[in-house]
C-alpha cells in the first residue's frame, strides 16, 4: 500500500472525500480523523451523506476524489474485506433461518476462520453483548433490543480494527434506545476499538460520542470535543442545526475584547474560533445561550438584557420563556422559577454566554 506523505497518524484519516450522485455533489471536501480508541459521531440530516462515508471508508463504494488512510497507508486498493473494517447497519440484516450463534459467526466463516477458532470468537462476542445465553435461538424468536444486539456481536466477533455503526439504534422506541445509547458507550470504551457513529439523533450523539464532526452541504462545519461544539458552535448554520434559535446581527467596534454593537445594546462577545479574528466595522451574528434569568439587573457583567415575557411553557425541570426584547426581537430564555406573561425580567450574561458566529 502507498504511503500516506502527510502528517503520519494512527488509525484513520479521511481526506478530501468528493463524490456525486446523478450529477449532484453528496460530498464535497470531507476531511477528518479518528484518534486511537475514539467515538466519532458523524452528526447531520437525512441525505446529508453520513452513510455514503460510511461505504466509502468500508471500500464498498469508491469516491470520486479523496484518499481515506489507515495508519498513513492508502486503502484505495484495498478491497473490502482485506481492511477488516466492522459496519453495523441500521436494519441489521440478520438471516432469520439461522441461529444466534450462526449469524454472529457468519463473517467468520466466509473467512475461512477455523471451527475452533469459530466457536472461541463467537461466545466471546456474545459475552461482550451480555448475549450467551441466546446463541441456540432463533432471531425470529428476539425483540428488537437483542437483535441490536447480536448484530452488534456479528460486526464485533471479527474484532475489527475499525467499527462503523450506521444508524443502529433508529429502528428501536425511545426508551429502548436511551438504555442502548449507554450500553454501546460502555461496550466501545471497554473494547477500545475506534468507532465512526452515525445519526441524526442529536441525544445519541451526546452520550455515545467522544468527539462530533457536523455534516452539511457535503462538509464537515464542525469537528471537535461533543462538549465543546454544542457549548460553542463555530457558524450559525451549526448553532441553528443543534437547536439554538436566539440570534442577533451586529456589528464588531472593538476586538480585543471583542465588542459588538447591535439594536440590543453593545455586547462583549466570545469567539469561538480565535485563529479566525473578527476584524473592526465587519458584520457578525451573536449567539445568546438561552441562560437563566432574574428579576434584578446586575450591572457588574458586561452583558444583559431586558423584556417582558410573552409566553410561558412548564417543561418539567424548568420553564422556557418567549421574552420580547424590543418592538421586533424575541428570544427564548429559560428559569426555574415560576414566571407569568406580561412580567419584566433581565437577562445577565457572560462574554462566554454570547458567541460570535461566522456565517
């Protein structure tokens, strides 16, 4: 295999994946890595080509342009099964006239693995998925959780350098998929085997993952720690794609600190991407975290706000406010205390709390 001339790393790099269906680009310069015992969760809506990365890294698709490495070694003529990838699908594509302990060794046996060694890695696998118990039975005979499950043993009973799971949870109710979402943390951080994890269940991507790279218009907008993107989103289009909706334009006076004026007031602001400085009189769009409020303006903080509150929904925990700012500025705010419509509160906010975003 050809070398990877640049930077070398462990495990696998993407770079500069371009491919086109019917004439129309899918994927359009993606580029990322998986660190050495990482979850990567590929983050994005439907048809935004999660799973076609998925294939391309697998070998079964090839791209139109772009290299995908594995320990700064080329993969292009690597065929398939030769990388000894793991991909988990979301239908899970278990042959139902076989037993548990045969769909879960039905990789292996296209190997040619060896009976012996057969039989040691599928109980292994099985234990791995708390599933020994089920190798004798009929997948027909299992609920959706534990064919989840034994899929799940299949992709791992090869012990894969690499484990891709596309969707694997989408098909199951909600609380079948919170209990799952920790077991396949628990399992991949036990196994230590690098795995690329696709949804576009922005909760799943929370607990599964360790790093989360946000898909868009065939790029990656955003990859970095899964806390650090939804606590500072670099472009609108992220901080909009993970629920955020409290956006006002301005524009930059000052940079170090970075201020911006806007109908609101002049606000000491965050930037979430320092190597990109903002520069004096260019547009932004600020990004208000919907923070708790008070009944009392601070003064002391550089930032805050005023208004009176339009709507108010109970939501459990807490109450999610509707605040008229001004005559055409609404924003959402959040209290754990009781609130009625029509009553003044202020909005005290952190520079943190207000982040600068590149359209």
């Amino acid at each position: 295999m050809q070398e990877h001339k640049g930077n070398k790393m462990e495990n696998l790099e993407v770079v500069g994946l371009y491919k086109e269906y019917e004439n129309e680009p899918l994927l359009t310069g993606v580029n990322f890595r998986v660190e050495p015992g990482e979850t990567l969760c590929l983050l994005g809506r439907s048809g935004s080509g999660k799973s076609t990365i998925l294939r391309i890294i697998a070998g079964i698709e090839k791209p139109d342009a772009g290299k995908v490495f594995w320990n700064g070694k080329d993969l292009v003529e690597v065929p398939t099964f030769k990388r000894n990838f793991g991909l988990m699908f979301q239908d899970y594509a278990l042959f139902p006239h076989l037993t548990v302990a045969e769909n879960v060794g039905f990789g292996l046996k296209m190997r040619g693995v060896s009976k012996s060694e057969m039989v040691k890695k599928v109980r292994e696998a099985l234990e791995q998925v708390n599933m020994s118990s089920f190798s004798e039975r009929r997948v027909t005979d299992l609920s959706g959780g534990e064919q989840q499950r034994i899929a799940l043993a299949r992709a791992l009973a090869p012990r894969p350098l690499l484990l891709m799971l596309d969707e694997p949870l989408a098909a199951l109710d909600r609380a079948l998929r919170v209990e799952l979402q920790e077991e396949l943390r628990d399992l991949l951080k036990k196994t230590g085997i690098p795995a690329i994890y696709v949804t576009h269940d922005q909760e799943e991507a929370i607990v599964v993952s360790d790093r989360l790279a946000l898909l868009n218009d065939g790029r990656i907008v955003q990859c970095d720690q899964t806390e650090k993107v939804f606590q500072f989103p670099s472009t609108r289009w992220a901080a909009s794609f993970l629920g955020m909706t409290n956006f006002i334009p301005g524009t930059v006076i000052e940079t170090y600190p970075l201020r911006v004026r806007t109908d609101c007031g002049i606000f000491e602001a965050w930037n979430p991407a320092p190597g990109h400085p903002f520069s004096v009189d260019s547009p932004v769009t600020l990004l208000i975290k919907p923070k708790g409020v008070g009944f009392a303006a601070d003064l002391s903080v550089p930032n805050h706000l005023s208004g009176l509150i339009n709507r108010v929904q109970f939501r459990g925990d807490h109450y999610r406010l509707q605040v008229k700012l001004n005559s055409y500025v609404e924003m959402e705010f959040s209290s754990t205390v009781e609130c009625i419509a029509g009553q003044k509160i202020f909005i005290n906010l952190a520079p943190q709390d207000v982040i600068a975003l590149k359209e």
